[in-house]
C-alpha cells in the first residue's frame, strides 16, 4: 500500500484513494452561511462540472444541463422567490417551530460567487429510454446523482455547496427561461468557505437529529431488523458510529 494509495487488481481503492472518497462523503456539508465571495477557478469548476457528467443515468440519458449564474440581477430574481417561498413555509411549521424555523439561514443565494442550477430534460434521445420505461422519474433520478457527484467533488476541491429548494419550480422555470420539457432539479449556491461545519447544521441546532442506521437497515422485509437475522452485520453498524 503505497502513501498516495493505489488500486489493487481486483478493483478496490487501497490506502489514501479509499479514504479520500470516504472523507468527502463525511466531511460534504450544506454550506448556506459560510461563503466567500472569492472566485472559482476556471478549471476547477469544469472539474466538479465534470464529476457531474460523469453521474450514473437511466439509459445512458444524461438527461442534465448546468446553467451557471453570475449575474445579480438574476440572484436577485432568485433570492426573491426564495423569500416568497420561504415566506409561506414558515406558516407551514407549528407555532412552537416557527421561531426556530425563522433563525434558520436556508439559502446563500447572493453570498456566494456562483450559482449552478441542475435541470432535468425529459426528452432527451426521445420518449423511449432504456431502464425509463416502467418509472418515467429515473430521469429526475439520474440529476439528482449528477448534484450528489458534483457536492463531492466540489468538497473535495474545499468548495461549499448549498442545495435551495424553498422555492418554486415556476419561478426558476421562468427566470432562467428553461424551455417547457425542462424542469429544475437543484438549484446550488457554490463558493469556498470560512470553514465547513463538522456536523449538519439542523442536527447542531437541534432541529432533527442523525437517526440510528441500524433502525434503518432490514433483512429481506420491510421492518424486519437485522439483529436476529444477521447479527454480525448488525454488531459492525452499532459499533461503527460516524465514520
Ligand atoms: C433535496 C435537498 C434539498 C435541500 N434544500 C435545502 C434548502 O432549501 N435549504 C437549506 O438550507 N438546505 C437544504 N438542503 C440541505 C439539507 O438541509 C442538509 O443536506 C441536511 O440538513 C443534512 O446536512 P448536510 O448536508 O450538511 O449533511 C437540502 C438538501 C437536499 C438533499
């Protein structure tokens, strides 16, 4: 195993390799409070773009585009949706939520530099596509893979990424003039940060806490447990707590 980590024949990531894949999946956060304002390079924005492209898709459709946004006035578009969105959630919470939803910063819409938004084409190579037959949605499936390879790999890269969804899609629709067949999936705040927060800023806060995995992995059954079914397994969970 050497230091840089190496692939061994069989296909598995030894030493570094594995570990740094590992480390961006546990140290990726939403990042919605820490931006800079400083710039992204030019070739590491087309690397994350990249990591996106290379995203599993049904049928091989790619069925994503990324529309990336620098220009204010159109943050302020955005921003102002948020907030006529966020406006209406905030009734949607019980009186003894309410106050806590509204100390939530939910959105870095003008704080950071860029802004990505991930659409969906539900045309692309025609109405027929492999795997997209039974469950039309394995398209809105395959993006949603696009945003996750590009949160890594912007983390990685010491990017943060905030994913807003408090807003509606008609306004995203319309602002960015996405024609009809193409619909928003994520709308991303991206920029380097003052730090990333070690744990997930709801569950800091309180809010929800990260629930148990061995609650959440069954056997063979929707809710039978792996405790009895298959207790080695279930032992490596409990014990393995985060990371
Ligand atoms: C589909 C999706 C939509 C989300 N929408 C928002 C949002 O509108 N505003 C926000 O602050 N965070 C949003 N988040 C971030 C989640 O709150 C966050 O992922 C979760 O609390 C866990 O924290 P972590 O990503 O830092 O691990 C969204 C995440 C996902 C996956």
């Amino acid at each position: 195993m050497t230091d840089k980590g190496s692939i061994a024949a069989t296909g598995e990531f030894k030493g570094r390799l594995k570990e740094g894949v590992y480390r961006a999946i546990y140290a990726r956060r939403d990042i919605r409070s820490q931006f800079l304002s400083d710039p992204i390079p030019e070739q590491v924005l087309a690397r994350i773009l990249h990591a996106a492209h290379h995203a599993p898709s049904v049928g091989f459709m790619q069925p994503w585009d990324f529309i990336l946004i620098r220009r204010h006035e159109i943050r302020e578009a955005v921003h102002a949706a948020f907030l006529r969105a966020n406006a209406e959630a905030t009734m949607m919470f019980s009186e003894e939520k309410r106050e806590q939803y509204k100390s939530f910063k939910l959105e870095g819409v003008l704080d950071s530099p860029l802004n990505i938004c991930i659409t969906r084409d539900q045309e692309r190579f025609g109405p027929v596509v492999i795997g997209r037959t039974a469950n039309r949605i394995m398209d809105l499936y395959s993006c949603v893979c696009a945003v996750q390879n590009l949160w890594l790999a912007a983390r990685a890269e010491g990017l943060g990424v905030g994913w807003v969804s408090i807003i509606h899609d008609r306004d995203v629709q319309e602002i960015l003039h996405l024609p009809r067949h193409v619909v928003p999936v994520a709308y991303l705040c991206i920029g380097y940060v003052t730090h990333f927060p070690e744990k997930p800023e709801l569950e800091a806060a309180g809010w929800i806490p990260r629930l148990p995995l061995d609650k959440l992995v069954f056997c063979d059954q929707w809710g039978k447990e792996c405790k009895t079914e298959w207790p080695a397994l279930h032992q490596e969970i409990i014990t393995r707590k985060d990371k």
